[in-house]
C-alpha cells in the first residue's frame, strides 16, 4: 500500500529486524550502484534526506504511541531532527550546489 524506495525498505527492515529475535547477518553482493538518475543533485539528496526522515518519525510513532507523554517527548526529538536535518542539507549544498 505504500511506495517505498529501496533505501526507505531498508531501513524499515534493519529497524524491525534489530527489535525482534531475529539475527542479522552479512551477505555478500558484489558491487552495487545507485543508477545514475540525476542522484548527485542537490534537490534529490535532500529529497532523500526528506523522506529518510519521514520513515524514521513513522517508525517512531508506531512504536511510542502507546505510552504516555509521547506527544512530548516527539515534539522534542522533532525539534532535534530538524536541526540535524537544516545541517545536513547545508553541507549537502556545500557538496553539490
């Protein structure tokens, strides 16, 4: 029901494996690349940090909305991210802009 990029997946899935009993191993690729579909630009890298941080806040929230006093503590740690997120996209402009 949702689209999801491979990197979004990914992380959904590392999250859900580390909280679980279920191991996480190694297995070996080979080289993989990202296609060249124009991901060296500035708009797609912050649009990748975007929505690396909207799966992140999701996953949070389904995970503490249960308990008291989670509104707060989101509010807080969204303060939090989006400061980190306003230093990642300068040096992201510093890089490729």
């Amino acid at each position: 029901m949702q689209r999801w990029y491979a990197y979004e997946q990914t992380i959904v899935i590392l999250l859900k494996a580390i909280s679980s009993d279920k191991r996480i191993h190694k297995e070996k690729l080979g080289d993989i690349t990202d296609l060249p579909q124009g991901r060296d630009t500035l708009a797609a890298a912050m649009q990748q940090v975007e929505r690396t941080e909207r799966v992140l806040k999701m996953v949070w929230r389904e995970r503490n909305e249960q308990q008291a006093g989670w509104t707060e503590r989101f509010r807080v740690l969204d303060q939090q991210s989006e400061q980190i997120r306003a230093a990642a996209l300068v040096i992201l402009k510093n890089l490729l802009g």
